[in-house]
C-alpha cells in the first residue's frame, strides 16, 4: 500500500505531525479511503485540505 502513495500527500502529510499520527492509527481500509482521494486531488491546496482533513 504505501508504495502507492503519491509524493505531494507523503510531503504534506510529513509537515502535519497531527495528520502524519492520525494517519498512522487509521484502519487498512480508512488508509485506502484517504490515499484512493489524494491520488484523485489536482492541486497543491486540494492535497492541503485533504491534509488538513485528516489533522483536525
């Protein structure tokens, strides 16, 4: 799985410590969720808030 994860959610996510730490404890399948969506955003901002999603 991880291997598919794109590399603009890999940067964001590292400058997230809240989002990084949610992410980590997240089901296999929430992880599929959210990386099904951050390989389906098309900006920076998109990856930002889905980010952001995540840390809050």
């Amino acid at each position: 799985m991880y291997k598919d994860m794109p590399l603009g959610f890999v940067n964001a996510l590292a400058k997230n410590e809240s989002a990084m730490q949610k992410f980590a404890q997240m089901e296999k399948d929430e992880k599929e969720i959210v990386l099904e969506k951050a390989h389906n955003v098309s900006s920076k901002q998109e990856m930002q808030n889905l980010i952001n999603s995540i840390g809050s």
